[in-house]
C-alpha cells in the first residue's frame, strides 16, 4: 500500500469498500464502465508493475477497434477474452458489417475534409474523438487504415489514450520506409541496392544510369505496404507510367506518393519474421513465415514455419530482426520482412531486408498457431503494462508446435453481391487461437460486401502438430486445406477459391518450391482456362461499327487515357480504374476511333457504366487456333466492354462455361450463360431499356408524331396520314407497313428528309 500516494487510483477503489489489504471484491462488484473489479485489480496490478519499470501505461479499461471486417473482429474477439468492453466505428457504407455487430458499442465515424468510402477510417481525429465520446481508455488501430499512423499515436498520447501498439517515434521510423532502410544498414543487417529521394520519374532514371542498375527494378511507396504502391519495373519504356501508378496507388491507400526503388530480386522467397517486445527491454521472435504465394504483389498463401530452412540461416534472420527491435526501442507486435535468394538450406545463402511493418499483420494467424501464442490478447496486456516474463513469453520458452497454413479468399467482381449461403465446415473456430481449422471471416449470410475496401472476404487457417515430422504435417496441412476449402460453402459473391485450390495442389507447392515469381510463372496453370475460340479477323466486307466500352466492375476512375478522335490499336489501354484499393488497366480488344468520352477522372462507375463510345470495324471469326496465331484467350475478356491481363484477379469471369453437347434425346438447349454475371444483368437493363424507347417511338410513329405535333394537325382540320390510308383500305383488310422509324429523325429535325 505503500506504493500509492494520496490520490492514486487505488484510492477510487478504496472508496467502493475495497481495502488493498484485507478484502477480495466480491464477484457481483462492478467498475463503473462495466468491467469486474478483479479484471480493474488485475490491470491496476499491471499498471503498478509497469511504473516500478519506469514505463508509464494507462490499463486498458474500454477498447476502441479503429478498424472494418475481419481484423476488427478479431481484435474484438480478444478483447473480450479479457474482459474489455469495446467499441466499433464505421464508415456509412459499412453500417452492416459484422464488426459493428460484434462491438459492445458502435460510433459512425466521417470525415469532414476527404470524400469516398475509406476516408472516415483515415480521419486520426475523428477517431479520437469517438474513443472521447465514448470513453474508450485504448485505441487499437489493426492493420491498415491509420495502424502506421504517427499522427494517431501522437493525438492518443495528447488525450491521455493508450495506443495499442509501437511508441509514436518507433511508427515514425518504420513508416518511413527510408529511415528503416538507413537504421538497418547502421546495424549491420543487409539491405538492397536502391535510391531513397525520388521526387519523380527523372530522378528515377538518372539513378539507374548512374548506378548501371539491371532490370527489373522495384518500385515502393515509402509509406506503404501490403503490396499496395508497387510496381515492377522490366524495361525503361514501362518507367514513366509505372511511376505515374505507384504514387496514385499510394496517395489513394496512405495519403502519400512518395516512392523509393530498389533492385528487383527474382526468384526469391519472401519472408518475414513476428517480434512481440514490451517495451521495457524485452524482444522474442515467434520464428518465421513464408509469404512467397503472391499475385501483384499482395500474399495469398502463408505458412509457418518456412520449409526446409537450416538453423544457421535462421539464426541469422532472426537475430537481424531483433536487432532492429531493440534498435528501435519497439513495443507490442511487428513483422519484419526479408526476401531470401538461394537454397533455404544453404546457411550462407544470401538474404536482405525489405522493411519492418509496426503492427499486426493479417498473416499473423499462421504465427500464432504455429507457436500457440495470441498475439492479440498479447498487445492489449503489453499495453496495459505487462512485460515479456510477465506473460510468459521469454524466447526459450516458445518452440515451433504446429505447421500453419492460410489461404486468404477475396471476393472478385461478379456474383449477386449478397451472400446467400456462408457456411464454415464442421468443427471450425474463428477469431481465437488453438483449432486445427480456423476462419476468421467478415461474412455472413444477406450480408452485401463492399467492393470499396480490402477484398478479404475470409482467411482459412489449418494447422497440424509437428510431433517430430515437419514435413508429415505440411503435407497434411496441405491435404486438409483443400478439403476446408471443399467444404467452406459461400454462394453469392465470387471468390478466389478455385485459384487457391489450383495453388495448394501445384507440385512446386507440394514440393515447397515456391518463389515470389511462382505465381506469375505458373499463372496458366492457376488459372482456368476457357474453352478454345477462335480467332477473329477482319472480314473483307467489314463495316464500321458504334460501341460502348462499359466498366467491367465498380470501381473509381484514375485516369481515361484518350479523347475523341483518337486512334486506339486492339489492347490499348483506354482508362484506370481503382477498386479495392487496387489499378487496373481497361482494354479494348477491337481497334478503331474514340467518338465520345462518357467517363472522367474521379468519377465513381458502377459495373456496365459507359466509359467511352469508339467506332470500330467488326471481326469475323476465323478456325485458326488461338495460341498458334498468337492471340492471347486467358485472362482477356473478348468484345468491347475491355479486357485484363492474364489471371487479373479483378475478372473471374472470363473463362467460358462449357455448354453441354446435345444428344438424340435432347429437347432443350441448354444455354452456358451466367444470368447471375453483373455484365450480364446490365446488358439485360440496357436491353430492355431500349426494347421500352422502341415500343414508345413505335406509338408516336403510329399516332402520326408528338402530342403537340397531332393536335396542330388536328386543329387545321387535317387527318394524321394512318387515318387517311385507313378511309381508302378495303374493308377487313390490314395496312402493313415497312420500315416505321424510317422518318423518325425528321420528328426532332435531326434529318431533313427520309424515303422507304
């Protein structure tokens, strides 16, 4: 008791009838805010421990998750595993999502400076202010959003808020991916050859030349991460607009342009290495993951730990981890990533550090059950004070247990947008640590998903014990992540999962042969190929035809690349569009004239939105074959509505559905069509749309022009011209008439004259 002047907190508990000497409270005394008064000890324990380190905290009383979806669950989950009450936020659009159904109490957040979707998520003070408004003693920020943001840090420290996560000074430096790279290179831990001071695309050039850099080259937006602000660079002509990319992406993701590059090395394998520290001295590493499964750079295969890694090497990795740990003087969980070249075997192999991401990653999952250790419920007890030994955690005292696979499935363009079945197979946990099948999704069933925000629709985690057979368990990990995949029924939305399947099942896969190139290697093979066409070409006969190239999904529009009465070649690129927080190019596969531009810059198209008008000359099909006459069918949506490179994950769709062959019993038809196709519903508005203008100008023909136009004509005691060929008809017989809409511009004056 000794420990508390007059005026600690202690004493507020003293005035509720609790001596710290001689009672227990009882299991019905509550906190003011809702918590039990054990938990309220328990905390006000840690807090006294942590001041004793000299390490000022505040417990964390009411946790305020300032994040969407599956992560915000997922730390809601923990949160009240601890007994902490919490609140969630949300933008308007996400008023139905299942992370404002999980929270204790909700707030909208908005932000009154930025337009769009995310904005709100990105706002630090209208953050802060929900976590004042509500009484939130802690923020956790979750990956993404404001999880790097200094700012945020710093407004939490100002308002007397815990920041569940690295010292504001720790974010400042790993969120600028330059000063990482310097303190890396400061303590011995090897780095890439690369260009920290980019101010554009000629800074970039003149520093190749300089440094006679090979390509490909990499290009990174310095405060990014995630894959997002990243661009591969393979030849100098792709320099410029790759520039141009990078910094819209990262502008649009982290309200930042600014890039850095760096050689590109090829056939690599990514990994990465989770650290927890206190704070207070204390830094372990729960060993490493291997993230080399990626498709433009963002993972979509994770497994812990990295196969076929010798102890030498791995002491090296992550003994240069933490190094930068204490270096740093970090607190809570990290990640810090390398990219490996060579034969994981190999203890000399050579290795480089990529960068250090202060917060919880969405892969920390496979951490987590390959080390049996919650992450999550770690950073809310290293927040409210407690150190490394207080919670167990010394580095002798964490082994490798399971292996870990994650598969994350993301929603595609396409679908009904509603999920009309989201159905977890038997025996699955979500959102805690310790089952043999794990998903942590944002689903459930009539939810509507967003196409604004991050794709992650569900991550699949399934881990197996080691018991002394490493590579047994990868294998039945593997074997059983297909068959959860089977079983993981969601109907509705279109997902990954068949790309997914075709991954786990490849034999470089089975094999751990895995690089960051794998998957742009073996796209073919990951991908569905549709059924053969054939090639088209013009025919000799050939007309001019009007179309309309329509945005292939929703999404906002980056640029449009051309104007009217420009002159556009079969797979040129006509516009940019963003979508879940990716650019992707729209194609034209048939060349001809730009008429019209219907889209600009910024504007927000919905799937089927007109983008341009062009003339362009038909094509006639040919029997040719396609790969032999060098056409490419995978990945290429045919027609004037654009089409992607191969495998885009933005078009799940392009493959043909086979149409079964009639046989001597057949009856009916059947058709291969997709009804469900977002493509298909808006054509079939459009056509009915104008099924409905033709049904009107066929009954303003009929009546002999406008309402105006009769009655002037009735008034000068004049028959409309169907009226005078009915008075000379035979009676009983019908009047056939050819060609009605013939005149029809001459009704508006678009035409001077018209003839059958």
């Amino acid at each position: 008791s000794g420990l508390f002047a007059s005026g600690d907190p202690l004493s507020a508990l003293c005035r509720q009838g609790l001596s710290p000497i001689t009672r227990r409270p009882s299991t019905d005394a509550m906190h003011p805010m809702g918590r039990p008064v054990r938990s309220r000890i328990s905390a006000l324990s840690a807090h006294v421990c942590s001041a004793r380190r000299g390490f000022a905290t505040r417990p964390v009383e009411k946790l305020l998750v300032a994040n969407r979806g599956e992560i915000a669950v997922r730390i809601m989950t923990a949160a009240k595993a601890l007994q902490i009450p919490t609140v969630g936020v949300y933008a308007a659009p996400d008023k139905e999502c299942m992370h404002v159904k999980t929270a204790d109490e909700v707030v909208e957040v908005t932000n009154p400076h930025v337009a769009g979707a995310v904005a709100p998520y990105l706002h630090p003070a209208g953050i802060v202010g929900a976590a004042k408004q509500t009484g939130a003693t802690a923020i956790h920020p979750g990956y993404g959003f404001l999880s790097e943001s200094y700012e945020l840090a710093k407004l939490c420290e100002e308002a007397g808020i815990t920041f569940v996560g690295p010292p504001k000074e720790a974010l400042h430096l790993f969120g600028d991916k330059v000063q990482a790279r310097g303190l890396a290179v400061r303590n011995d831990v090897p780095v890439v050859e690369g260009c920290t001071d980019l101010p554009d695309a000629a800074a970039a050039r003149a520093f190749i030349e300089e440094k006679k850099l090979p390509f490909p080259i990499v290009l990174k937006a310095i405060h990014g991460g995630g894959g997002r602000g990243m661009r591969v660079v393979r030849k100098w002509e792709e320099l410029d607009e790759m520039f141009a990319r990078c910094t819209s992406e990262a502008a649009t993701a982290f309200g930042d342009g600014s890039l850095f590059l760096e050689e590109y090395l090829e056939n690599a394998r990514h990994l990465e290495v989770q650290v927890l520290a206190d704070g207070q001295g204390g830094a372990v590493h729960l060993y490493e993951r291997d993230c080399s499964v990626q498709q433009r750079h963002q993972k979509v295969v994770e497994f812990a730990p990295a196969r076929g890694l010798s102890e030498e090497l791995r002491k090296k990795i992550t003994d240069s981890a933490l190094k930068l740990v204490h270096a740093s003087n970090y607190r809570s969980a990290g990640t810090v990533e390398f990219l490996v070249r060579g034969d994981l075997s190999d203890p000399n192999a050579r290795f480089v550090f990529m960068e250090m991401n202060p917060r919880i990653q969405v892969e920390h999952t496979v951490s987590e059950e390959a080390c049996q250790v919650d992450l999550v419920q770690s950073q809310l007890k290293i927040a409210g004070g407690a150190s490394l030994a207080d919670l167990g955690l010394l580095q002798d005292q964490i082994s490798l247990k399971k292996v870990s696979i994650q598969c994350r499935m993301s929603m595609m363009p396409g679908g009904k947008g509603t999920l009309e079945k989201y159905n977890f197979p038997p025996g699955t946990t979500s959102f805690t640590q310790g089952g043999e099948i794990r998903i942590d999704g944002l689903g459930y069933l009539g939810l509507s998903p967003s196409l604004m925000y991050d794709p992650l629709l569900a991550k699949v985690i399934v881990s197996e014990a080691i018991n002394g057979n490493l590579e047994g368990a990868y294998e039945s990990a593997r074997a059983k992540s297909l068959t959860v995949l089977d079983d993981f029924e969601i109907v509705g939305v279109n997902t990954n999962t068949g790309m997914i399947k075709n991954i786990l099942a490849h034999p470089d896969f089975v094999r751990g042969e895995v690089f960051t190139s794998f998957v742009e290697k073996n796209l073919a093979e990951l991908t569905k190929t549709p059924a053969k066409r054939k090639k088209k070409k013009a025919a000799a006969n050939a007309q001019p035809v009007k179309m309309t190239v329509e945005a292939p999904f929703e999404g906002s529009v980056v640029e449009v690349k051309v104007k009217a009465g420009d002159v556009v070649q079969s797979g040129d690129t006509i516009a940019v569009l963003s979508a879940m927080k990716l650019d992707t190019d729209v194609r034209v596969e048939n060349g001809g004239t730009i008429l019209e531009v219907k889209a600009s810059a910024g504007q927000q198209l919905s799937g089927g939105d007109p983008i341009l008008v062009m003339e362009s000359v038909a094509a006639a099909e040919d029997e040719s074959d396609d790969e032999e006459a060098g056409v490419t069918t995978r990945g290429g949506r045919r027609g004037a509505q654009g089409f992607f490179s191969a495998g885009d994950p933005l078009e799940p769709w392009l493959e043909s559905a086979s149409c079964p062959a009639p046989t001597s019993s057949s009856s009916v038809l059947k058709s291969s069509v997709r009804t469900d196709d977002a493509r298909f519903q808006a054509r079939l508005k459009a056509n009915q749309a104008l099924a409905a203008e033709l049904k009107q100008r066929l009954a303003q023909v009929s009546a002999g022009g406008s309402a105006k136009s009769v009655e002037q004509h009735l008034k000068r005691d004049k028959f409309m011209a169907r009226d005078r060929i009915g008075r000379i008809l035979d009676p009983g017989t019908k009047f056939l008439e050819l060609s009605q809409l013939a005149a029809w511009g001459m009704y508006s004056g678009d035409v001077n004259s018209a003839s059958v």
